[in-house]
C-alpha cells in the first residue's frame, strides 16, 4: 500500500471548524486506499495529548509542540523580511527535522494551507499542496471594509501582497494544488499558466447524515453557525448584529443566535446588544439551529466556500447570503438560497420567509435538494482522490 504523510498547522482533532473538516474528509477518502501518516503541529499540551478517535483513517500520529510564544517571536522576527506572517507563525526546526525524516519513507506529502508548505517545497517527494483558500483574496477584502483599522488593519495592509506573492510562487513547486472555489483559482493564477493548470478546484462536501432535514419555522430566531475565532465569522455576525439586527427587532422580538466556539472576550462584546443568544460551542447543532427562520451567512471577508450554507441546507433552514458568500457555490439565487447585501435586504428577507410560509419551504426543499445531488464528500474530492491516483501510478 502506497504512504502519504500529511502535514497540518494545527491537530485537526477535534473535528471542528471548517479547516479541519475539510482536511479531515479527504484524509478519510484518501484512507480507503493508502497508508495515512499524520504529523501535526500543536500550540499547547492538551492537544498533544489528546486522544483521538479510532476511526482508522490515520496509521499513524505524530505531534510536535510549538508554543503561541515562540510563534509570536517568529513573526516579529519575519516583519523586516517578505516572508508572510502566517508562514513564519508556524515555523519549527523540530517539525522540519520530522517532516524530513518521515518523508523519505513516504510516496506522496500532502501539506494542509501554506502555512506547512516550506516544509515540503523542496522535498523529491510527489506532492500536494491543499491551499483551501486564497488567503490574499480575504486579506485583499478586509482592507477594503471598515474592519481595516488598528493593528488587525495594519496586518491585513502588510500581509496582502506578501501572501499574494507567497502563494503564487509556492505553488509552482507542487505537482498540484487544491483550492476550493473558482474564484480562488482565478483571483491567483492568470489562465493558461502552469499553475492554473495544475490546479483543482474541489468544493465542500457535507454529511447528510449528521444534519437531518427538516422544515420547522417554530420560533423568530435567525441563525448563525460558525467558528467565532475566524476573525471572517466574527466580523459577520458583529456586523449582522449592530446593522441588521436592530432594524429587523423594529418587526418583533426577533432573536440572532450565533453557535459555535468563541473567544471570551467576542463572547461578551456580541451579549451586550440586545437580541442576541450566544452559545458557545455545542455537541449537537441540530437543537440550537432547528426552528430558525433563516440560516445568515453575512461575510463580508470571506474566501473559498462557506460550511455554513450547506449545513443551512442540510438542517432544512432558508440561507440569507452575501455575494461574497455565495461564490464557489452553484446554488441559485431566489429558487436554492437568498441574497443579501445590505442591512435592508436582510430584514427584509428574513421577514418574507416568516410571513410566507410556502415559500420558505420551497426555498428549504430547493437547497436540500441542491446539497443532496452535488456536495457529496466523495464527489466533490473525486478531483484530488484521480490526480493523486495517477501521481503515484508514474
């Protein structure tokens, strides 16, 4: 059996958040036909010894502890050079030592976002590098919201055009990249280029299993669902909630509730306006979301293909999106999911779909039947799973 040593910034256990689900899925697809080596970096000793589950997708476990200190001095030490802030966060000579070593008894390596691709850059291996995002594209908008002041601005400001540079050159030594939308692709490689042609577009997948549907307008709360330390699903949900969420409470006691992880500190500035429920991270999103009126997906920084929507789709709950949110999917405006993109046309919206109750539910039968026909797992990493097939055939 063929070995691929997968490398990741952070342990993709447990399986949260929208990075980790996505390396995860294509390690799981990956393991029904190769021997999976995992070696991961980890920012504090409970991860590095956290169990994991037996799930058999992964051979074997590696860990290597790089404290949030030492990466804070890497980045400081970066800020005179070109390198991009999120590279240099992640360096470790001792992750590199064990990349190295383990590579050489590996077919294939498979670093997970360019934040581990100098690790891999050089190797003789075969290898594929899984970007997910073009992380300049998000950076590029943030500069562009009024969310670009302070030190997060001036970060945004410096790392653009080094990530932008950073990605474009890396990418050139892979036997092929994955991004997971069309609009990354494009927003990174001119068409014609080696590049552009040596890389996939593989969008999100989601389980139908684990988010059953349902259509149950049961109760006047809008949905959020997100990991709240992206600082993308963060700065939506604030945004929804000082914009959109006053004028829709003009209508009635309506409610935002946001699920998902959060920092303390996000936690307490989202509780102090009014209308909305904060829960934290959940063991069974189902019964929080269930009984929404609308699944919101409100990002204004985004890049690649928001989880969020499809898991709206999946639970039976009508999605309310940016533009932005909506590219690298192919649902269809006003018959898969609604646009958004002004306060306005949110709260406008959300109160059609509670007032016409049949259209609500055509919206939820349409989106569930789009996620059912296109975003199997399986079928959407079909891409990945061929070209690393015939990588390691030559």
């Amino acid at each position: 059996m063929k070995k691929i040593l997968v490398l990741t910034p952070r342990f993709p256990y447990p399986v949260i958040g929208g990075d980790r689900l996505r390396i995860y899925e294509l390690c799981k697809e990956l393991s029904k036909t190769y021997s999976l080596t995992l070696l991961s970096l980890c920012e504090t000793k409970y991860e590095m010894e956290l169990n994991t589950p037996n799930d058999g997708v992964f051979s074997e476990i590696h860990r290597v502890l790089l404290p949030k200190l030492n990466s804070y001095v890497n980045c400081l030490l970066a800020l005179p050079t070109k390198r991009p802030l999120q590279v240099a966060y992640y360096k470790s000579n001792q992750f590199k030592k064990l990349v190295e070593k383990l590579a050489k008894e590996h077919d294939l390596v498979l670093p997970h976002l360019i934040r581990v691709a100098d690790y891999v850059k050089n190797l003789p291996n075969k290898k594929v590098l899984e970007m997910t995002d073009a992380i300049s594209m998000n950076y590029t908008r943030a500069c562009e919201t009024k969310n670009n002041a302070g030190i997060k601005g001036l970060i945004y400001k410096l790392e653009k055009n080094r990530l932008n540079n950073y990605e474009k050159d890396v990418a050139t030594l892979f036997d092929h990249n994955i991004l997971v939308s069309q609009f990354d692709k494009d927003f990174l490689f001119k068409k014609g280029t080696e590049s552009y042609n040596k890389t996939l577009v593989c969008s999100n997948g989601v389980d139908l299993s684990t988010l059953p549907y349902e259509f149950s307008l049961t109760n006047k709360e809008v949905i959020f669902i997100g990991n709240m330390y992206s600082a993308q699903n963060f700065d939506a949900a604030m945004w929804f909630a000082k914009e959109s969420l006053p004028l829709l409470r003009k209508h009635g006691d309506y409610k935002f509730k946001v699920i998902g992880r959060i920092k303390p500190d996000d936690e307490r500035k989202l509780r102090r306006l009014d209308g909305v429920i904060v829960t934290g991270a959940v063991d069974n999103i189902v019964s929080h979301a269930r009984g929404g009126i609308a699944g919101i997906c409100s990002v204004r920084l985004a890049a690649g293909v928001q989880n969020k929507i499809l898991e709206y789709m999946a639970l039976g709950i009508p999605s309310i999106t940016t533009s932005t949110g909506l590219e690298g999917l192919e649902a269809q405006p006003e018959k898969d999911i609604l646009i958004s993109d002004n306060p306005e046309q949110f709260v406008s919206q959300i109160i059609k779909l509670e007032k016409d109750r049949d259209f609500a539910q055509k919206i939820s039968i349409n989106a569930f039947r789009y996620v059912q026909s296109t975003h199997s797992w399986s079928g959407k990493l079909n891409p990945v799973t061929t070209a690393i097939e015939k990588l390691l055939q030559n």
